[in-house]
C-alpha cells in the first residue's frame, strides 16, 4: 500500500560495505527504543537513500541519532526496519565486501554475497523528526574522542535514580573558554575541566546521564560541535548529528560541598593504592566500607576492611603526608572510580577532618576534581 | 455507528463541559484525537502532554515534554487538534506548543534556595559524629536557661570549666521533656570545642547494656573495657534503664571507678533522682550521688515563652507576642511537646508566606491540646468485657462467678485509679452495689498487681484499650 502512496520513493535500492553496514546498525540501533509497546516507527531503524547520500536515523525520543554513511545509492527511498532484526544481521555479516538494499513493496531484500534474506517493513510515516535545536546559538567545538571518555567516566558518578532529574544527569557549563562537566549522586562528586577552543561563549546544560552514555558509544573519534539551547542538544560532526533532550532543572551549587579548608594531604602511588584497595575491597562489608587511615607521623596510608563472615585486612602504604592523624571510611567502589577518571602516576588525597568530604586529585592533573562522601563509623 | 457515537459524544460533551477549563478541554481533546490516529500513536505522542493554559487571545497552550513532540505536534497533529478545538468553539484562535517541566521537577528549586549543597543537606539534621556520638545540633546557643534549670545549667557549666574536679560524676535529673538530654549534649559539644585533644564520648544506658552483652558474647570484654575507659568525658544519659540489670551495673561501677579515680569526667542523666531509681546496687547508687546531683524542675511560664520564641527564630519565624504567650500557657506538656507545637505553626507559616496570628494558632493548637477523657462508665464496662471475652450484661448482675467476678474487680479498680470516680457511685452504677464491695475490690485488685506481674500486664493492656 505504502508503495502505491509513494511509487517514487518505492524502490530504493543501495550498496554499502559490509563493515561500513555493520558498525553504523551497531551505532543506530542503540538509539532505537527497546520497549515494543509503543510505535513499531520508535523501534526501527530508518534508512534514507537521497540526494545528500545514504542516512540511517533512530529515535526513542529522549535521543536521536541521524547517521550518514559511506556508500552507492542506485535508486532513491526511504525504508524502516526493526532495529533488533537488523542488529541480528549486521552481527552475522562476516568478510569483506558488499551488502545490498533493494526495497520493492513493502519487502526490503538484503543480499550479500550468496546470502539472500527478505525482510518486512515497517510505515515508516510514523517516523518522527528528529529535532536539532531551536536556535543553537550556543556551540562549541571538541574533540570526540575526549567527549567519549568525558561522557563514558563521569557518567557513571551521576545518580540511577531518576526522582532527582537533576542529579541523573551531567552538568555542563561553559564559561571563559572552560567547559566543566559535573556529575554527583549526592555521595560522591567528580568535576572535570575542559579547555576550548573557542571562548567567548556562556551557558550551562544538564544532559541526562543515561542518554550521555549511549551518546559516548556512538561519538565519531573526529571533531563534534555541541549545540545547545533550553530543552534541545546536538552533537554534530562530518558524520552525521546525535541529538538529546536536556534535563529542565536547577543544578545544585555543587561548589558549596568542596570544603575549603584541608587538615591532611597525602600523595600516593596509584598502582599502590589500586592494588591495595582491591586486595582491601574482598573483605569490605555489606554496607562496602573501606577505612583510610592517614599516619604522618610514620608516613603511612593505612588500609582497612573488616567483615565479620570472612575475616579482615589491612594494608599500609608509604605515602607522603603532611597533617594531623585522621581515620575515614568510604564505600570502596566511590574510591575506584577514580582510577577511571584520571590517568596520573601519583594520587593525593585531602581530607578536612571527621565527616567532612575527602577530595582526590590526580597528581599533576588539574582538570579533575573527585569528592567523596565519607561513611558513618 | 462511529459516527453516531462521536456526534453523542460531541454533544454531551458540549453541553457540559466547561471551555475555560484547560483540564477538560484536553480530556475532550483526548477523546477526539482517539478516534481519529492508531492506538500505539496516541500511547506514544499524547500520554503525557496537557494543556497548560488557554490565552486570553484565543491561544491554547499545550505543553509537551520535549523538543521531538514539539516538533512532531507541529508536523502531524497541529491542522487535527486545530479542527478539534475549533469545533468546540470559535474562540479558540490557535495552538501553540512549549516544553514544560515535569511536575516534580519544581520543588527542587527550593533546596537550591536553602543555600546549602545539596549533599550536606540531608546528613545536617540527623547527622551524629560517629566518634563521639554527639549531635552538633545541641549546643549552649539553642539552650534555653530559667529558674527551671539555671541550678543544672551552672553545674553544668562548672563541670565543663573545671572537668573532672569540682563536680564529679554531675547527675541531672528531671522529668521528660525537660531538656536532660538538651543539657548532657550540649555539655559535650562544648566540651569539645574547649579542648580539642580529648575524648568526649555520649551515649544512653541502653547502648551501654548492649554493649556489654555484645562483648561479652563476642569474648571481647577486655577490649570493651579498654574501649570506655579511654575516655575524657563520659556522659550516659537515661541511666534509670539499668535497673535490674545486674551485671552491667557491675561493669559500669568498675568503669566508674576507673574514670573517677583519673580524674576524668562523668556526666549521667535520669528520669529520676539517684536514691529513686529502683532495682539497682545500692554502691552504685551512693556513686550516683557522690558527686553532683540537679534536678530540672517543670518550666515556669516565662521560660516557656522564651523556649517559644526561641525556637520559632532558630526556623527563621518571628511570632507576636499575644502568640508566643498563648501557646506557652495553653500547652502545659513537656518542652518537647512544646516544641512539636512550634514546629507546626512554623510549618503553617512557611506554607502560607507569613507567621500565623492568635486567631489560626488558636484554630492549629486546637487539634494538637489532647482530647479530654470523657468515657462513660459503660464504654469502660464494654471494654473490659470485650478484652475478658465476657458478656457485658454479666458484669451488672448479680453472679458471682470466678469469670465474672475478676473483670468486675478490674473494672471497679479502673473506673477509681483511672477516672476518680467515687466508690458508691461506682457501686450504683455496676448494678447497685455497696460501696463497701467496692473498696474491697479495688485494695484487692491494687494488692495483686505487686505480686502478679500477669495481673498488672493485663491492666495495662486494658489502660491501652480506654485511651
């Protein structure tokens, strides 16, 4: 029926590498909605075959991705195809060479190689728009690779839970040519300070964190521009746009939190501190919890984990500290993720004293700032 | 058919429904869109969108939640919610779309404006220093001193200027509510300030006991001992709640001791004054006793019309004085219960923008004053018949059998104890008996509780029911 409304978008008919097919199915179809009880258009994957070449699009309407790829459009069209069923495909398409598109009626055939499969389609007339901002006045240029490991760190210090919109998502705010990202469950905090290219522009956003993280997956290794304005941000870049809603809530002033003052610093190792917390963490209880002890006197970090099924550990670190004597206990996961945030040989922490956050830089790195909550003794 | 109906429908609607009102103008408009796009497109696009507000201009505003309805309203559904609402009237001009939050969004904002990071926010009130079991929020400045207490509070005060010397151990006493716990708190938080090298360590008798049983079940008694006793200030409030428990009391004489003989500190606090409290060893007791003992009497009025204002304006709320004096006099509880009281007309005035005037705290006090015990007799004889599974005729009869006889006592007991009612009344009323046989069942009745535990647990239940 559809190709008798639309004979000439009928029969599109497209050639795409192999792998060039596989990779962008693998990146479209993450953005296709999951759940199967909305419209069968949010769950496909849309591919369009035009005058500005071959574009594969998915929404779920939270994010958006609008993909272009490499490839020769013998006909022109525009054909929707259930995005697992086409996932399952790519993932079985081995060896070099060609894949085929032939759409006729509403079957679409994919043939590559000896291998021939007819698929259904699906309308795609229900296939929304995906939106780009209003008046993205706001952009800002970065690298992609750096966007990807910004979105995939941070991210995961950002809330799960989704009564505190604000807190699931990660904060942007772009001010004198520095972009700081920030993300905070309300237990521990991790801010991260990029430098532009660009300066001049001003302006804060809150991205969902959820969506930040299927962003990272797809994000181009090559330059992305980040537009922005109230409700609406894209990603562009030569391949094609990603696009997300933005959380519409007031941020905390996180930076109220970061205690000023400090009463203990200690510089230590990272592959130390790893490999001790780890060893530390299998005795960690059920609440987690790591204890830090900070010795200056005989310059020892101390380790310790005590369960009372299993047994205990302690390990002391040679360390350099400088301040008074001071014991905190941290759920062991908040402290690892730091090895995730930063890449620096040495790690210092400081603490302000008894209840207060502790806060953990990389030695050298400037652009990080890790806070954590301590637990109650 | 369909048709049939849509024109029924169009015309109940109409002649019902109010235009102004956006909430059933888009049930309306739900109704319509329904009928008209598949079921899975109506799940996906207009499940959570509703009209935010018709214009004075003839524009309805819909709010959507995001920029994909935005745009995808504007493509497919504007000319069809166009016609609807067109229908329904010519004034209505046009639609336009805006991204709205979602509902529990907006309360955030408040927290922002507290001023506070939201991460301290929720640990400030309830937050206890794990490593001296104090909460900060007790402190000298939120200490209200009277005639009530200045006795306890100089003491107080002597004991935090010269530790361990002048009164030791300092016992405070007093009913509940009189700010016991208040004191002892604020005793170590200051205490703590002033010397910032040494141990301060609060916690309740009960703690204590659990403490020790813990320890001594895990084998660890040694370094339980170790643990109390490296103390420099030691407070344990509520200590009547060791009574009867022997080996604690034991432990914690030794640790007494220990801690008295080092000249180190030891503040206790009880509902009762040391000789008072019962089942408990005797040298311990005198220890009690040894040192300082204060009792905080009942505030007077003045006190509690400071304690009132004082409290309002730790909440930012300033109460006039008609007000302040009401609700100190009306409410002749405990400080706590005074302060319940204080919380909720803060909590009326934060709602309502302004401190509340005598007129609506008088309305708000009135739910809080308790309700009068006005029970009937009869309703007693219900109760008690119902709690022994008896007939409630039977009471009033002249039978004297033994499952008769004793929720007849317990009755007589309850109605005098409880209600001070006279004895020939009581008489009269439980089938006109002498007020002899009365007084015979309530000595009775009071003789048997002391020695029958099961009696008195009993009457207590009873005591629960008629509340």
């Amino acid at each position: 029926m559809r190709a008798i409304n639309n004979p000439n978008k009928a029969c599109m008919n497209i050639s795409i590498e192999k792998k060039i097919f596989s990779e962008a199915v693998y990146k479209v179809a993450r953005f296709a909605e999951r759940k199967s009880s909305t419209l069968p258009a949010l769950s496909s994957i849309l591919i369009l075959a035009g005058d500005d070449g071959i574009k594969m699009r998915a929404t779920n309407l939270e994010t958006g991705i609008d993909l272009k790829l490499e490839g020769i459009c013998m006909s022109e069209g525009v054909v929707a195809i259930p995005a697992t069923l086409l996932q399952q495909i790519a993932g079985s398409l081995v060896g070099e060479g060609k894949i085929t598109l032939e759409h006729s009626g509403d079957v679409i055939s994919l043939t590559s190689g000896t291998s021939k499969s007819a698929i259904k389609t699906v309308p795609y007339d229900d296939f929304p728009s995906i939106p780009f901002p209003e008046n993205p006045k706001k952009n800002i240029l970065l690298p992609g690779v750096l966007l990807r490991t910004l979105f995939s760190s941070i991210a995961a210090c950002a809330s799960p839970s989704t009564i505190r919109p604000e807190l699931a998502s990660l904060y942007f705010a772009v001010e004198g040519g520095l972009l700081t990202v920030v993300a905070t469950d309300s237990f521990r905090l991790a801010e991260k300070k990029v430098p532009l290219s660009n300066k001049g522009i001003q302006g804060t956003f809150l991205i969902p964190a959820k969506n930040a993280l299927e962003i990272a997956q797809a994000l181009p290794d090559g330059d992305v521009t980040i537009s922005f304005d109230e409700h609406q941000c894209a990603f562009v870049s030569s391949q094609g746009m990603i696009v997300s809603r933005l959380t519409s809530a007031a941020y905390p002033d996180y930076r109220q939190i970061i205690p000023k003052d400090s009463i203990v610093e200690a510089v230590v190792l990272r592959k130390d501190f790893e490999t001790a917390l780890k060893r530390t963490t299998i005795f960690a209880d059920s609440f987690q919890k790591v204890s830090l002890s900070f010795d200056p006197k005989r310059k020892h970090l101390v380790l310790f984990a005590k369960n009372s099924d299993i047994g205990e550990s302690s390990e002391s670190l040679s360390a350099q500290i400088l301040g008074s004597d001071l014991n905190l206990s941290f759920n062991h996961r908040f402290l690892s993720t730091v090895f995730s945030l930063t890449t620096s040989e040495s790690i210092s922490l400081t603490a302000a004293g008894i209840g207060r956050p502790i806060i953990i830089k990389g030695v050298g790195d400037n652009s990080l700032l890790y806070l954590i909550s301590p637990m109650n003794q | 058919m369909l048709v049939l109906q849509i024109f029924r429908n169009k015309r109940i609607i109409e002649s019902t429904m109010d235009k102004g009102n956006p909430r059933e103008l888009w049930e309306y408009m739900l109704t319509q869109v329904e009928l008209s796009i598949s079921s899975a497109n109506f799940n996906t696009w207009f499940r959570s969108s509703f009209v935010v507000k018709i214009g004075e201009d003839g524009v309805v505003y819909i709010g959507v939640p995001s920029q994909f309805f935005k745009d995808w309203y504007l493509k497919k559904f504007h000319t069809l919610l166009l016609k609807i609402i067109r229908d329904v009237s010519y004034e209505f001009r046009n639609i336009e779309y805006m991204i709205v939050k979602d509902e529990r969004r907006k309360p955030m904002k408040e927290t922002v404006s507290a001023g506070r990071g939201a991460l301290e926010l929720p640990l400030h009130e309830f937050y206890i220093n794990k490593s001296d079991n104090l909460n900060p929020r007790y402190t000298f400045d939120t200490f209200v001193v009277g005639s009530f207490n200045d006795l306890a509070y100089s003491a107080a005060q002597v004991a935090i200027q010269r530790p361990g010397i002048t009164y030791n151990p300092l016992f405070i006493y007093g009913d509940t509510g009189r700010g016991k716990t208040h004191l002892v708190q604020a005793i170590g938080n200051q205490y703590k300030k002033q010397y910032p090298g040494r141990k301060v360590y609060y916690l309740t008798s009960e703690k204590f006991v659990v403490d020790y049983t813990d320890a001594v079940q895990a084998g660890t008694a040694n370094r339980f001992k170790d643990k109390y006793r490296q103390y420099d200030l030691l407070i344990m409030d509520d200590v009547q709640f060791l009574s009867k428990k022997d080996k604690t009391q034991e432990e914690l004489f030794h640790l007494f001791n220990a801690l008295h003989d080092t000249n180190k500190q030891i503040i206790f606090s009880s509902d009762r004054a040391p000789v008072a409290i019962p089942d408990i060893a005797e040298r311990l007791k005198g220890r009690f006793s040894s040192g300082m003992a204060v009792d905080i009497s009942e505030p007077d009025p003045e006190s509690r019309m400071v304690i009132v204002r004082k409290k309002a304006a730790l909440h930012g709320v300033i109460l006039s004085d008609d007000v302040v004096e009401y609700v100190a006099t009306t409410l002749t509880g405990s400080i706590r219960e005074l302060e319940g009281m204080v919380n909720s007309i803060v909590c009326h005035a934060q709602v309502k923008g302004l401190a509340p005037d005598i007129a609506e705290v008088r309305q708000s006090l009135r739910s809080f004053t308790r309700p009068q015990k006005s029970i009937s007799v009869k309703n007693v004889v219900g109760r008690v018949a119902e709690f022994y599974g008896i007939n409630e005729e039977s009471i009033y009869e002249k039978t004297r059998r033994r499952e008769v006889v004793r929720p007849r006592q317990v009755i007589m007991y309850l109605l005098r104890e409880d209600f001070r009612i006279s004895y020939p009344s009581i008489g009269t009323k439980l089938g006109g008996r002498d007020h002899t046989t009365v007084i015979h069942s309530c000595e009775k009745i009071k003789r048997e509780i002391v020695v029958d535990t099961s009696l008195a647990k009993e009457i207590q239940n009873i005591r629960s029911l008629l509340v």
